[in-house]
C-alpha cells in the first residue's frame, strides 16, 4: 500500500515549507491584473511533485543550499507556464479541478501569462547565476515542446507506433520530472554518476507518471472512477488504444480510427472505444509497462545513496503508480 504525500515529504517537511514561501515572493509582481492572476496560481496549485522531487533528490545526494531552492523554484515557474499554455492549445476549461487561466480570462492573456513565467524563470536563474540549472530546465522545456508537437503531427494521421509513443512521453513528461531530479542533484554535489543516475530515474518515473494519466480516461476497472474519454476526444493516441489497435483485425482497425477521427465528440462512439480498448486487453498491457518502468526507477535507486531522502523517493515511485487523481 502506497504512503499518502504528506508522509512521503516528511524528510523535507520544514524545506518545503521555505520553499513555498520563497515561491509565493517571486511570484509578486506590481502589475495588479498579473498579481491577481499568479495570486490565483498559487492557490489552486497542485501537488508540487516537480518541487519536491527537486528537494529530495537534492537532499540524497548532500545539504539542501540555496541553489536547490532556485532549482525547485525554477521547475515549478516552468511547469505551471507549460500548463497554462497546453490549456489555451487544448482549450481547457478546468486545471485541478479550478477554471483554468484560459478558461477565466482567455486566450489572449493566457498566453502572456504563460509567457511572462517562461522569462520569469529565466531571469531568477540568470539573477542568481545558476547557469546549469537553467541549461538543465531549458533542455528540457526544448524537448517538452518537441513531444507536443510531434504528438499532435500524429494525431493528424494515427499512426503512432509504441516506439513513437514512448519517445512522445518521455519528451512531454518524463524530461522535466528528470530534469527536476539532476537539477536538484547537481545543487549539492558535483558526483556525476549520482547526478546522471537521479537522471535516469527521472526518466522511468516519469514515464510511469505518464502511463498512469492514460489509464485514467479509461476509469472504472481499475479503481479510477467514472471514465472520461478526453484523450479519445482530443485524438490522443494512448498505449492502452495503441495496444488494442495493434490486436485488432485491419478492418476493425480502420473503422475505430475513422471514428476517433471523425466521431470523437459522440459520447456514444467514445463510449464503445474505451469498451474495445478494455475488451483487447489494453488497460491491462498499460499497467504491465509502467510497472515495468515502476520497478526500473527503483533499480536506479538502489545504485544511489542510501538515506531518508532516498526512501522518500522510493514511496514516491509507489504512490506516482498508485494515485487515484
């Protein structure tokens, strides 16, 4: 059974709680639209799982310094910009449960908004001179826009392949939980194997992250709730539909995709694709792979230090599985 998150940030209780306060100053700004706005951010912020597994990861490997604070804030600035953007492209009313940026004040200033926190970030790094970390955050956030434009060059055609989809998440998901890891890292040591091994988990863990998002629009089986279908409907080729397309005769095939690419608002026709995917056995090859990636983020732990922050890392990976949101 998976710890609640509150356990899990034990180790590094007192740091988040700087760190949040750190956060919320550099959020400030005198531009009153824009206070109100990153006001806003602030309060309907999710989990902060990018921050923490910055400070963990930081914490493995020497003291927590005020180049790891930089780095949490740094990921966390980049990820809520990354968010506000991918809500103006999908057209997302709802973030976390709250009306999106998008949603309460529109595309125009959404994409601002969103742009104004890239160069935030940008210039907390630069301000503070931490120079690797922002080559670090920028790489990823490179690779970030990279995925989400080859997923939706993709989602033109359906042609996705697992090979593709693997290298899609890893570059929309994984990179920046990896880059969280070595930037967090590389504040408190200068190990390169340690800081490349924080990598690489960042990776698997991330790529499990990802899976477990997918199995979500599919729902109920799996003790997820009421499925939603918003992955069909925004023509998202998942590794459960991609499973169960590979499965299915040509003809088949064909007719499912035809429907996602001309009938995915039909709640009907959604409704009979998540019923497929489940018949195919899908969701059950989707569970397989990310526990596949599950078990080789804990490999990659046993090779590093051994300490609080470690096994904080470890209830992390279990509970990135086992979430129910």
């Amino acid at each position: 059974m998976s710890k609640k998150l509150s356990q899990i940030q034990i180790p590094i209780k007192a740091e988040l709680k700087q760190f949040e306060e750190y956060f919320e100053e550099i959020m400030s700004t005198k531009v009153p639209l824009l206070d109100k706005i990153t006001n806003y951010i602030i309060q309907t912020k999710g989990k902060q799982l990018r921050p923490m597994i910055t400070l963990l990861s930081a914490k493995i490997c020497g003291e927590l310094n005020d180049s790891s604070y930089t780095a949490a804030s740094l990921v966390e600035i980049i990820h809520t910009a990354t968010l506000v953007h991918d809500d103006v492209v999908d057209e997302a009313e709802k973030r976390r449960g709250f009306f999106s940026i998008f949603a309460l004040w529109k595309t125009k200033i959404a994409v601002l908004v969103g742009d104004y926190l890239l160069s935030k970030g940008l210039n907390i790094a630069l301000e503070k001179k931490e120079y690797n970390t922002l080559h670090i955050i920028n790489q990823a956030v490179q690779a970030m826009s990279e995925g989400e434009l080859m997923q939706i060059e993709k989602a033109r055609k359906l042609d996705i392949q697992e090979d593709v989809y693997f290298e899609i998440i890893r570059q929309k998901t994984a990179t920046l939980i990896a880059a969280a890891c070595k930037a967090g890292a590389s504040s408190s040591t200068n190990n390169a194997d340690h800081i490349d091994g924080l990598y690489r988990f960042g990776e698997k863990i991330g790529i499990a992250f990802q899976i477990k998002d997918d199995l979500f629009d599919y729902g109920d089986d799996h003790g997820i709730g009421k499925p939603t279908g918003i992955d069909i409907k925004e023509k998202k080729m998942t590794l459960p539909l991609i499973f169960a397309l590979q499965k299915a005769s040509w003809v088949e095939r064909k007719k499912i995709i035809f429907n996602i690419k001309r009938r995915s608002k039909n709640k009907k026709v959604v409704k009979d694709i998540i019923a497929f995917v489940k018949a195919s056995g899908g969701l059950e090859y989707a569970e397989e792979k990310m526990h596949d990636y599950q078990n080789q983020a804990l490999e990659i732990l046993k090779e590093l230090p051994q300490n609080e922050a470690s096994l904080a890392l470890k209830d992390l990976v279990f509970y990135v599985t086992a979430r129910k949101k």
